[in-house]
C-alpha cells in the first residue's frame, strides 16, 4: 500500500517527510513554518516584559536607596549635632566662653534643622522618634543652661550636680535615641544599596540575553540600564564630594582638610619636613552682607576662593571652614619662614580689589600662621593656635602673624586667674572707685568716672590691666560689664537720694559692643534704679569699634537712640577714621592721657591736643582731657578751649563715700 497522498490533493508542511526520519527532526522542522511567527512574537513580548519589569524595578530600588540614604544623612546630621553639645558641653565647663556658648547654640540649631528634615522626609516611627526628641531636648536645655550659669559663677559643685543629676540622664536619652536611629538608618541605607547593586548586576548578566533574543529591544534596554547605573554612580559621586567640599567655593571643607591634615603629618614624620596651616578671617565681611545683600557677599567669597587656589601650591589645600574663614594647608614647606613667606603672597592676592557686577569691593583680612614642630605636633594643636594666632592678628591689627605662647592666654595660671575672678564676682570682691570730671570754664564737677578695682583676699589689690584684658578674652567680660553697670547705676541712684545729681561714666570693651544683649541690660538697670538715660555715659575705645565698626555702630546707635551719651576713650591712640568719627553717635572725646602728660614738654604732643579739642569742636562733639597732673597742664587746657578734665591733679580715683565729701566742700567753696 502507498504512503503517498492521493493526486491532486494540498500536501501538509508536516508531512513532507522520508518515511526514515526521526520523529523529534520532523517536529523541529516544522517549528519555523509553523510556530516561529507566534514564537518571535512571544519572544518579543518577554524582552519587552523584562524591560519593563527590569526598569521599574530598578527605578523603585533606586528611589528607595536615594530616599533611604537621605534619611540616613539627616540621621547623621542629627548625630554630629548630638555629639557636638556633648563636647561643648564639655569644653564650656573647662573653659567657658561666648564662642564655645555660640557654638553651642548653632549645634543645637543644627540639631533642630536634622530632626525636621527626618521628620519631613522619615516614616511615622521617625515622626515618633522625632517628637520624643524634641520632647526630651526642652527640660535638657534648661538643665544645660543651668549648668552654664553655675560654671560661670565658678560654682564647680553645683554644675557637676546638674550636669549628673540632670542634664546627663536627660541628654543619654537624646543621644541613644538618635545614635540608635543613625546607626540603623545607615544599615538600612546600605541594605537598600546592596539590593541595588544586585539588581545592576542581574540585569547586567541578563542583558546578553535580552542582545540574543532580540538585538534591537536590548540595545534599547542596556541603554536604560546604563543610563540608570551612570546616574546612580553620578549620585554616589555627588554625594561624596558634597561631603567633603564646601557648597558655595567648592574647597576643601573642614572634614577633607582634617584628613589630609593627618596625612601631611604622617608624611612629614616620615620625611622630616615641616606642615604649615595658615588660618585666615576675612576683616569686616558682615558689612559686605548687610550693604549688598548675600548675593554679593556670596559671590566675594567664591572669587577669594578661587583667587587662593590660583596663589596656592598645586600640592596646597584651600578650605573654607565657614562663613568667611578660610584654611590654606601647606604640606611641605621651608619652616616659619617659608610659611610666612606664602602667608603675605595669599594675603595680598586675596586683599586685591574684587568687581561684582560692577561694584569695586576690596576685602582685608588677617592671617595666622603655624608650622608643625614649632607650633605643635598634631592637627588639633596646630589648628587652635593657628585660631590664636589669627586673633591676635586681628586685635594688632596686623595682618599676618605667627603664633606666640605670649598671646595664648590659656596658661594654668591665666585660668586660675579666670576661676578666681568668677568667684571674686560672687562675693563681691569687686568694687568701684570714681573719678570726677570737670568744667574747665565753670569748675563745676560735670560727671564721675566708675573705675573698677579687686580686692583680692589673698593677692590683695589687684591691678586691672591684670585681669581686664583677660576677662575681654573671654565671656567673663559680660558679667563683669554688668556688674560694673549695676554698681554704678546704684550708686547714681544713691546720690540722686541724697540730692546729688552726678551722672555716671562706666567703660565697655569690644566685646561688649558685640553682645546684642547689652542693650537690654542696660534698660533693665535703668528702670531697675528709676534713673534717665542720661545719667549715664558709656566710655569705649576707639580699637574696640575699630574690631567690628559695623556691629559697633548698631549697638552705639540703639544706646544713643535711647538718650544714654557717648564717649570715645583713649581718643588718639587707635585708628579711627574722620569719615568713620563723623559717622559715629558720639557726645564726648577724651582725649588720651599720653598726650596731655608729655603736651608741655613736647610741641607735637601739644599741637595733637589743640588739633583733637578743635576736631571735636567742629563735629559738635564735648572734649574733655584726662591725665591731668599739673595747675599748668590745667590753665593750658583751658587756654585751649578744652570743655573739661580730668587727672590726678582735679581728684584721684576715690570711693564713693570720699567723692561725695570732696564733692560737698568743692560746691560750699
């Protein structure tokens, strides 16, 4: 019988065949003629499936390892500011200060701004987590700030008691709750990198494959993927830069520059060469800010920047460390010398004049200049000098300057100084002498000077130049300040009682002129004793303004504003400029004592004072001379025009119960 199909009759695809062929090579065969189209299709469709799945996938990976490590970074955040208060808090029991007190305070700010980034982007465990926090930090910063009160009484006892009893079960909670949430956030935020990664790399051992079934779709899909791993890379890469450079400039930060700190001065040991770091602050910027507004402000501090780095060695590293304080490392330099050397070139690159949009702007700046070896052996050392050096600087008004044990006035001794000088305020140790001024045309007394003295229990009269100039150094010199203010305006009051209206002069230092809460102690002291503003006058020197012109003029603008006259102290010896005197809410010149003691005796010490009497005459301003010693130094004066003295020769520094005898017979006279 035939295997053949009838004549005539369409033979099927299937059945074209050799009666000896296998029958799993007939079903291969026929797979092309028959499937091939429906299978192509399916193909098509499972590439275009695992396309995708692959990129939605990818995407919620990379969304949620993006969103974890910002949370992470916010948790972060929150515990370097954590950790920050804890050293704070130490250092300020050590040695307190406005810095470390302002340190402090933008910790805390930091602190605030993390936990309402973690708050904004977290899950409502982080909202808990947060609110427990914020709950907690309320009754810790109480605490806190008592423990500062009774460290800057010098009470050692009860800040320990606070500090255990209080603050530190308070803070303990804080700091596990947020070191805890840190450290899991950042576990979180590496499990969801790694689940990324693994995805990359399965879809990088997938995406031959997908070339194989279909060489178009899959050109389409490794496009996606390595446009996804570029972008996620870039990220990462962002990321890590952000961390380490500085915003606005670019520069290194403060966290960069301490890493290669550590290296240069491993490398330094190993190779016996010297690491220089120059610290420099630039000199009134806050001016630059509150005239043209922070754009330009920001704009001068990217072209110094760039101005550095182009000065700087391509082995150098430029950082900015915060608002306008600027690094230089140096990692090998040629010692003091060399250091010095690169310091004056930097400073008279960056103190050229600079033009933004069209505004000429010229910047000065002070520089503080350290070598390892010399100046310590370590970052942490060399860094803190070179902030001493950089002050001092500044206060000389010079404008590079290497660190001198000679200005760090944070000696054993000094300290001891500072313990004793909190406790001396506490017992009332400190009391207040007054010296008379008065008319050179009527005689009459015109007003008293407050001058304070310290009655040490064991080194007996201590001299103020010995322990002032250290108070100005530290946050002592407000308490001091308004201990001085509350005896004076006391003492005011007591003689308005007993029918003497005498105003007060009382001295502030610069740094009182950067304290915004002067003002207000002042009104409080006023209408704490019912007396006018015009009972008292406030005596500051002309370096003090000179140290922030800007913020001075702010707070001598609101006292004067008020009714409470102002004096120039020491007028002569500083670097007061007409246009910046013309400027200035002044009632009263003195001039400085150094000039009228040798005014006899020197023709140029004479011709300065006739010139600052008539200077003061024209801006409408009183002149009074001090160091006054001699009837002939007192007619002269008065030959002068001088509206008044004051010195030995009129009355010495007396307390108030002898001024106010000298005062009744002078008036019977």
């Amino acid at each position: 019988m035939s295997n053949l199909p009838p004549a005539g009759s369409q033979v099927p695809e299937t059945l074209v065949q050799v009666s000896d062929t296998p029958n799993f090579l007939r079903w291969s065969k026929a797979i092309p003629s028959k499937w091939a189209r429906h299978g192509l299709v399916g193909v098509l469709l499972v590439i275009s499936s695992f396309a995708v799945w692959s990129s939605i996938t990818t995407g919620r990976l990379g969304e949620q390892a993006i969103a974890s490590s910002v949370l992470s970074d916010h948790y972060s955040a929150a515990a370097t500011a954590v950790l920050a208060l804890e050293s704070l808090e130490h250092k300020y029991r050590l040695d307190p200060g406005p810095s470390i007190l302002h340190n402090f305070n933008d910790s805390l700010a930091q602190l605030g701004t993390a936990l309402e980034r973690v708050h904004r982007s977290g899950t409502p465990p982080d909202h808990l987590l947060v609110e427990d926090v914020r709950t907690s930090l309320t009754p810790y910063l109480e605490s806190i700030y008592k423990m500062f009160d009774a460290v800057d009484h010098g009470d050692a006892l009860r800040a320990r008691r606070i500090d255990s009893e209080e603050a530190d079960p308070l803070f303990e909670k804080i700091e596990n709750a947020v070191l805890q949430a840190a450290a899991a956030h950042h576990q979180e935020s590496i499990v969801a990198l790694e689940k990324l990664r693994s995805r990359e790399s399965f879809n990088a051992s997938t995406t031959p494959i997908v070339f194989i079934a279909g060489l178009l779709l899959a050109g389409l899909f490794a496009e996606v993927l390595r446009r996804t791993r570029f972008e996620l890379d870039s990220q990462r890469k962002n990321a890590l830069h952000a961390s380490l450079h500085d915003k606005l400039t670019g520069l290194a930060n403060r966290t960069l520059l301490a890493d290669r700190f550590e290296q240069a001065m491993r490398l330094g040991r190993r190779q016996g060469s010297t690491t220089g770091l120059l610290l420099i602050d630039l000199d009134r910027f806050k001016e630059v800010n509150d005239t043209l507004g922070h754009h330009y402000g920001d704009r001068l501090l990217d072209l110094i920047g760039k101005r550095l780095i182009n000065e700087a060695r391509e082995i150098d590293t430029v950082a900015r460390l915060g608002g306008d304080e600027f690094a230089i490392l140096l990692p090998c330099v040629e010692g003091l010398e060399g250091a010095l050397k690169a310091a004056q070139r930097l400073h008279t690159a960056i103190t050229a004049a600079f033009e933004i949009d069209g505004v000429e702007l010229d910047v000065e700046a002070s520089f503080g200049v350290v070598v390892s070896g010399l100046h310590g052996d370590d970052p942490s050392t060399l860094l803190q000098r070179a902030d001493i050096a950089m002050y001092a600087a500044k206060k000389q008004g010079k404008c590079v300057l290497a660190y001198d044990p000679g200005t760090d006035r944070r000696s054993p001794e000094r300290l001891a100084m500072l313990g004793e000088l909190r406790r001396g305020l506490e017992r009332r140790e400190l009391f207040l002498e007054y010296q008379p001024k008065v008319s050179l045309s009527t005689g009459k007394v015109t007003g008293v000077e407050a001058l304070v003295r310290w009655q040490h229990p064991v080194r007996g009269l201590v001299n103020p130049d010995e322990f002032i100039p250290f108070a100005e150094l530290t946050g002592i010199i407000g308490t001091l300040t308004q201990y001085v203010l509350n005896l004076a305006l006391s003492q005011a009051r007591a003689w308005i009682d007993a029918g003497l209206c005498i105003p007060v002069a009382v001295n502030i230092s610069a740094r009182n002129l950067l304290d915004d809460k002067l003002v207000v102690q002042i009104i409080d002291l006023l209408e704490h004793y019912n007396l006018t503003p015009n009972m008292l006058m406030l005596e500051v020197t002309e370096s003090a303004i000179m140290l922030d012109s800007y913020a001075a003029r702010t707070i001598l603008r609101q006292l004067h504003g008020m009714g409470i006259h102002i004096a120039i102290d020491d007028f002569g010896v500083g670097y007061t400029s007409l246009a910046q005197l013309k400027d200035l809410p002044i009632s009263e010149l003195k001039i400085d004592k150094s000039f009228v003691l040798a005014m006899q005796s020197d023709q140029a010490n004479e011709l300065i004072v006739r010139s600052v009497v008539d200077l003061g005459h024209n801006l409408g301003m009183t002149v009074i001379a001090e160091g006054v010693e001699t009837a002939d130094v007192l007619d002269a004066l008065g030959d002068y025009h001088c509206d008044m003295a004051q010195g030995f020769h009129v009355c010495r520094p007396v307390s108030a119960e002898a001024f106010t005898q000298w005062y009744v017979q002078r008036e019977r006279k």
